[in-house]
C-alpha cells in the first residue's frame, strides 16, 4: 500500500510542484508589495518571469515523468502518454501567453500580480482536468479552473466593460457547470459509477443488459455533459458569450481564454467520446455534427460583419472550432490524430497573432489598437510587422503550402474516410467564405496607406523573437512535418489502443 501511495505522489509531481511554488509566490507577492521599506515595489514583471519558470520547470517534470500509464488516487486521475501530450501543449502555451502580456501589463496599468497567479493555478486545473479518470475528478477540476478564470476576466476594476466580461462569463460558465453535475448525477444514478473505466464497459454492453428507458435516460446524461463541454469550447450554438468576453476581459487575458482552456477541455471530450461513451457513439455524434456545422456556418457569417479586432478574432475561435470538432465527430484514430494536429497548428497560429496585438500601440498616446481601420498602413510603417501578420492571416485562411494548409487538409481527409461528404463540402465551403475576412486585413495592412497611416509602437525583443518563430515554422512546416507527426501518433495509438 505504501508503494502505490509513493506512485500517487510521483506521477502528480508537475501538479503538486505548481501548487506548492504557488504558495510561496503569494506569501513573497503580499510580504514584498506591502512593504514600506521597499516602497511598495511594482512586481508584476517579476511575478510574471518567476511564473513563467515554475512552469517551464513543470514542463519539463511532465514530459521527463518515468511512469506512464498509471491510475492514481484511488482511481481519479490517470497519467498516461495522452494526458502528457496534452499536458505539455497545456504548460508550453501558457508558457508564451505570460511572455506575451508582460509588456502589455506595464502600459495598461495593471499593477495587480494576482491576475498571474490565478493564470498559473487555472492552469493546474487544466492539467487535472485533462488527467482526470473520474466524473466527480473531471467536474472538480473544471471548477478550478473556471474560478480562476471568472475572476481573471474582470480584474480589471475600472472598466465597466470588463466587469460585464467577467460576468456573463461567471453566469454561462456556471450554467454549463450545472449541466455537467446533472448529467454526471444521471449517469451515476443509473450506472451506479462514476469512474470512465467501470462506465465505457457498462457501455459496451448497454443494449444487451438495460430496458430503453435506462438507455434514453443515460444518452440524456451524456448529452447534458456534452453541451456543458460545448459551452466551454464556445461552439455554436452555445458561443453567445465568447464575443463580448473576448472584448470586455483585457486583451492579455482575451489570449489566454483563446488559447490554453479549450485544449485542457478537447482533451477531456476526447477522453470521454473517444473511449468512455464510445458504446454510445450515434447519439453524441449527430449532436458533434450538427455543433460543427452550426460553428463553422456561425463564426464565417459572423467574423464577416464585425469591425473590431477582439470581436473578429472571437467568431474566428468559433469557425476554427468548428474544423477541430468534425476530426473528434468522426469517431476514428485518424480523427483524433487529425484533431490535435489542428490544435497545435491553431494554438501558434493565434498566439503569433495575439503577439502582435499585445506589443504594437499608436506612438502618440499609446492607445492598444481596437478596431480594424487602426491597422490600416502597417506596411507603410512597419514592413516585417505587416508581412508576418499576412502569413499568419494566409495561414488561417488555409493557403498552401503553409501550416494552416496541412491541418485543415488532414481534418478534412478524415472526414472524407468516414464517409462524411456532407461535413467535409460544408467545411471547405465555410473555410473559402472565411477567407474574405482574413484578406481584408491584409488589404488594409497593404492597399490602404493612402487613406490613413498608423505611427506604431514597435515590438518587443521577447515579442519579435516568437513573431519571428511562428512565422518560419507556418512556413517551413510542410518541408519537414514528421517530429510533430510522431509525437502524435505515438500518444493517439497508445490512448486508442
């Protein structure tokens, strides 16, 4: 018993470690920010480069962890080269989402270092969601998480549009949590368990052992837990509060919710349609279906209206959704391959663009840029800025050779292999459509000096640095795909299998 409790505390030693260094980051933050001695000394900088350590080092303690396949603390959570690959995805873009907003904290005045580790502790409940081995444990941890987050979106005191940001997300976010607990409770109170290994067998064999009024009964508890997921992946129709948070939270804050929750919460609808409700696969997969149309039909139509920057890049979160769910509707190894294919592409791909809109400002009085217009001649001022952004924007479109290309292509082939035409015509469709919205930023970058030209701000060091990399990476991937690649398949073919 002593050796297995020893293992518990080995396999969860990324997140133990976090939680730990979190405690000592608040005592030295609070004994340090109060001190008269000092001066009340400013530390969000500091926070963040110390933050930004503690999860490198968690990175490394995850991806280096020597036991895998393990179940741990009485069957809650497992740790296994899935929940590894996920989980480094996790820490690697938080990791760059701190980096990116250390700039943007000192010009916006927000002094508050709290707002870095609540990021840092939401993040330690995305990783427990992602290992999660249990209803109850999955539910928990998004909780963790979702605090965090409610909190972080309207820290910004002062502006109204901020606290109605955090509050339409506390309102919808807890409404979905409720539809978790509820079809957690049905699939408990007619399955008699809780843990996915005791439910995906109780699945497979539920048209041999149950009467049709237990069957309906648990599809409606696992399509409660699916629209709770839906809601965190603000997929249509369940996206109504993504564009006004994405507005009204701060704009280091907007990246974050746009990049690292929604991989800890693919993971998990991986996780539990992939292999625990896998038995049940025709019911969650028409709704999976019809969720992705409606995503990708609703973020093309929307983004084509919208003239502010955050607002557009909310309906392009919805779209992109609606590509990374046709992959998880397919139901095949090859879908799920192609599904997380996409996630890696898409997370450079918006954090390359959130660098950008995090660094740049107007030199006369350093104002963020909000609008569309505020865009106009960035050729003319900062040539690189403007062609980097144009990769970025042509990658999104899906413009061969580049990276975008490749993930949609592979979405789209897996798709096909399943005999879903209808899916894929509906998502090359959307994804033409989309194009409108993307190169109309790169005329205005390009074609529009004549009319009005922006002085800049220009990048940081850290900034331009990772501009630089995403740049050459959406470039040159398709030259050399094959580390990513194996990665990928070696975590997918373990967790299938």
């Amino acid at each position: 018993m002593e050796f297995n409790f020893n293992i518990d505390w080995i396999v969860a030693i990324p997140e133990i470690f976090i939680l730990v260094i979190i405690n000592f980051l608040l005592v030295y933050s609070v004994i340090y920010s109060t001190s008269p001695r000092l001066g009340y000394p400013i530390l969000i900088r500091n926070i963040t480069w110390l933050g930004v350590q503690v999860l490198l080092f968690a990175f490394l303690l995850n991806v280096c962890n020597p036991l895998t396949g393990v179940i741990a603390f009485n069957n809650l959570l497992v740790f296994d080269n899935f929940s590894i690959l996920v989980k480094s995805i996790i820490l690697f873009s938080a990791i760059i989402t701190l980096i990116l907003a250390i700039n943007y904290s000192k010009f916006d005045n927000l002094n508050c270092f709290e707002y870095i580790i609540l990021m840092i502790l939401a993040v330690v409940g995305m990783m427990l969601v992602v290992s999660s081995y249990d209803l109850i444990a999955m539910y928990l941890a998004i909780e963790l998480q979702s605090f965090c987050m409610y909190i972080i979106a309207s820290f910004k005191r002062d502006s109204e549009f901020s606290t109605e940001a955090g509050l339409k997300y506390f309102i919808l976010g807890a409404f979905s949590s409720g539809l978790l607990l509820f079809g957690g409770s049905l699939l408990y109170g007619f399955t008699g368990t809780t843990n996915y290994q005791q439910l995906f067998q109780v699945f497979s064999t539920i048209e041999e052992t149950s009467d049709i009024n237990t069957s309906n009964a648990i599809i409606l508890g696992i399509l409660f837990i699916l629209i709770g997921m839906l809601f965190k992946l603000s997929a249509a129709p369940f996206h109504l509060w993504t564009p006004d948070v994405y507005e009204g939270a701060p704009t280091c804050v907007t990246a974050f919710f746009a990049i690292v929750p929604k991989i800890a919460v693919l993971g998990v609808v991986v996780r539990l349609f992939a292999y625990v409700f896998y038995g049940l696969l025709l019911p969650w997969q028409e709704v999976l279906i019809l969720c992705s149309i409606l995503s990708m039909i609703v973020g093309t139509l929307g983004a084509l209206w919208q003239t502010k920057i955050k607002r557009l890049l909310a309906y392009s979160g919805i779209g992109h959704i609606g590509y990374i769910l046709i992959g998880i509707s397919s139901g095949s190894v090859e879908g799920i391959y192609a599904t997380f294919f996409y996630v890696i592409i898409y997370m450079i791909m918006t954090t390359a663009t959130f660098s950008i809109l995090l660094s740049i400002r107007n030199q006369g009085n350093l104002s963020k840029l909000k609008y569309l217009n505020d865009l106009s001649g960035l050729f003319v001022s900062n040539p690189q800025l403007a062609f980097s952004f144009a990769i970025i924007m042509f990658s999104m479109c899906g413009i061969p050779p580049l990276a975008g290309f490749l993930s949609k292509m592979f979405i789209f082939i897996s798709a096909i292999n399943m005999q879903m035409y209808f899916l894929s015509i509906i998502g090359v469709i959307t994804s033409v459509a989309a194009s409108f919205y993307y190169i109309r930023i790169i005329k205005l970058m390009f074609f529009e000096s004549e009319t009005k030209i922006n002085n800049l701000s220009s990048l940081s060091k850290e900034n331009s640095l990772f501009l630089s990399f995403c740049s050459i990476f959406l470039i040159t991937f398709f030259l050399w795909p094959t580390p990513l690649a194996l990665i990928l398949h070696n975590s997918i073919i373990n967790f299938c299998l």
